[in-house]
C-alpha cells in the first residue's frame, strides 16, 4: 500500500512538473530594448537577438563601472 502511495506521489509530481515545463517553453519574451536600441522581436535570427544581448551587457557593465561609489562616513 505504502508503494502505490510512493508512486503515485511520483506521478503527479511528475505531471507538475511536466507542465511547469511546458508552460515555460511556451513563452519566449522579447529582448527588453535599452535606451537608444530598439526592442529585438523574438522570432529574430539567433545571431541577432545574441548580438542585441551581448550589447546591453556591455551597456550594463560599462553604466556600473561609471558609477561613482559612495565613500563612507567618517565618524
């Protein structure tokens, strides 16, 4: 008895699963646009939508690297 309830338990564990999968995979979002870059559409060629992210990664780290750190407080 205490089988069946294991493997049952696997089951809809599995199922869960399979459609936290699926509902996943079904969605494909856009490259968010940065200012200045227009917004990639998803069913853009590969290389496109690898180029638009490595751009707004750089984008990203080089606006962080100007930004000035704050100093501390002297007490």
């Amino acid at each position: 008895m205490r089988g069946i309830f294991s493997i049952v338990g696997l089951l809809v564990t599995l199922a869960i699963m399979g459609l936290l999968v699926k509902k996943q995979l079904g969605t494909q979002a856009a490259v968010p646009a940065t200012p200045g870059m227009p917004a990639v559409s998803a069913d853009a060629p590969p290389q496109v939508r690898s180029q638009q992210a490595q751009q707004q990664a750089k984008q990203a780290v080089e606006g962080a690297l100007q930004q000035a750190r704050p100093m501390p407080e002297e007490k």
